[in-house]
C-alpha cells in the first residue's frame, strides 16, 4: 500500500514538474503561445517578455535538436501527436500557433 502511494506522489510530481496538461479541455490559443514563448525564453534564457511571436525560430538560434525538444514537450503537454518538422513549416510562434489551434479544433 506504501509502496503504490508513493508511484501515485512520484508520478503526480513528474507531471507537475513538466507542466504536462492533464485536463480534459484542450488549451485555448493563448495558452498554447504562452506554453511556447516561455519554453523559447528558458531554452534561450531570457525573460519571456524578449520573444516576439513574429520572429522566426531560426532567427533565435533554434537548430533541429531544440526543434525536436520543444515538439516533444509540446506534444506531451498538450497530449496530441505533433510532428517534430511543424517548427520549419510553421517557422514563427505565431504561425505555429495559429496551426496546432486549428488542428486541435478538428481533432
């Protein structure tokens, strides 16, 4: 009984900790560049506020492995398949947020 307590607290830890979205509802646009632009700014280690949703990625310095990292971690938060390549099709916050809420929508 011990024992499974504390895999149900580790794994509600885990799941906080990565900011994983366990709701039923899938977020609303804002939410979703929200999640983005506060990933960009910890991986560039700048203040939130210094990403401009216009910009394209490969402008911040964003190479294909932190492309891979950020789809994985966007895929697990928003718990929806993402393709890893949306980031060059989809080239700013902007334009990949407009994308994945129109995908969510018809999902």
């Amino acid at each position: 009984m011990e024992t499974q307590n504390l895999q149900e607290n580790t794994i509600s830890t885990v799941l906080e900790s990565s900011k994983v979205n366990t709701s039923k509802q899938m977020p609303i646009p804002s939410e979703i560049q929200a999640w983005i632009v506060s990933y960009v700014a910890n991986l560039l280690e700048v203040d939130s506020d210094e990403i401009d949703v216009t910009i394209p990625f490969d402008r911040y310095g964003l190479d294909s492995s932190a492309a891979v990292g950020l789809t994985g971690d966007l895929e697990d938060w928003l718990g929806q398949e993402i393709d890893p390549t949306l980031m060059y099709d989809y080239p700013t916050v902007q334009a990949l947020v407009q994308h994945l809420s129109s995908q969510l929508r018809i999902n």
